[in-house]
C-alpha cells in the first residue's frame, strides 16, 4: 500500500475518455436530429396550411354547385366538372394526409431517437462520475498512506531527540 498504482489510474482515465467521446458523438447526432425536426416540422406546417387554403377555395366551390336554377346542358356540364373536381380534391386531401401523416410518424421516430441518445448522454456521465469518484479515492488513500507516514517519521524523530 502506498504506491500509487499509475496504469490502473490511466486505465480508468481512459475510460473516462471513451464516455466524453461518447457523449460528444451523442450530442452531435441530437444536433442533426434537431435540424431533422425542425425541417420536419415546417414541412408539417406547410402541408397543413395546403390542405386548410384548398379547403377554403372548395368550400365556396360547393355552394355554386347547390344552383337549383340551373337546368339542361350548362348544368350537365357543369356537374360533371364538379364530380372530377370532387374526386381529384379527394384524392388529393388524402395524398395529404398520408404526407402528414408520415411527417408526423417521422417526428415522433426522431423524437424518441433524441430520447435515446439522450439516455446515452446521462449514463455515459454517470459513469464518468462514477470514475472520477474511484479516481480520487485511490489518490486519496495513496496520500493519507502518505501522510501518515510523514507524520508517523515526524514523531519518531521527535522522540529520538528527546532522548
């Protein structure tokens, strides 16, 4: 006891190394997911805002479609244009959906992703406290061994010059 054990402290610095590196990749891959979130996001916002300007130009679209004065070829014609148009706005608002909807699954994938790596973040310093606590024990022992040696020397030489 008392001899400071060099390689196991380097080793367990090391380690302490390794959990810094791994929080630094951490943090860089939550920065690129937040960039990922926030193009999502306004591409979520972007659809939404779509869908509501399509609504509000369909919606006085459908009341001209209600003329009961309308009669023969010009209301023939005009409900068949109607149908196409239903139909293609059908289709389209469901195209839209599912875009949001994926955008939104996405998001929450790349939200829990953060989650995770963020979990990875709080072990790796919890394990660097861990360390650096063992650390300073070993150094603390090596140094009241030490210390109490010094002293123990001290009072062997007080009592030989007492004599």
């Amino acid at each position: 006891m008392g001899e400071i054990d060099y390689d196991q402290i380097y080793y367990l610095q090391g380690r302490v190394n390794q959990h810094y590196s791994s929080i630094s990749s951490a943090q860089s891959r939550i920065t690129s997911i937040d960039e990922k979130l926030e193009r999502l996001r306004t591409a979520k916002k972007s659809v939404s805002e779509i869908q509501q300007n399509v609504h509000n130009i369909k919606y006085p679209i459908m009341h001209r479609n209600i003329q009961p004065e309308w009669q023969g070829k010009q209301k023939d014609d005009f409900t068949k244009q109607w149908e196409t148009f239903s139909s293609d706005y059908t289709s389209f608002q469901t195209e839209m959906n599912t875009f949001y909807d994926a955008i939104c699954d996405e998001i929450t994938r790349l939200e829990n992703q953060k989650n995770e790596e963020n979990g990875i973040i709080g072990w790796c310093q919890s394990q660097i406290n861990n360390l650096g606590n063992f650390i300073e024990k070993l150094l603390h022992i090596i140094e009241s061994f030490q210390l109490e040696r010094l002293v123990t020397s001290r009072q062997i030489s007080k009592m030989l010059k007492r004599k």
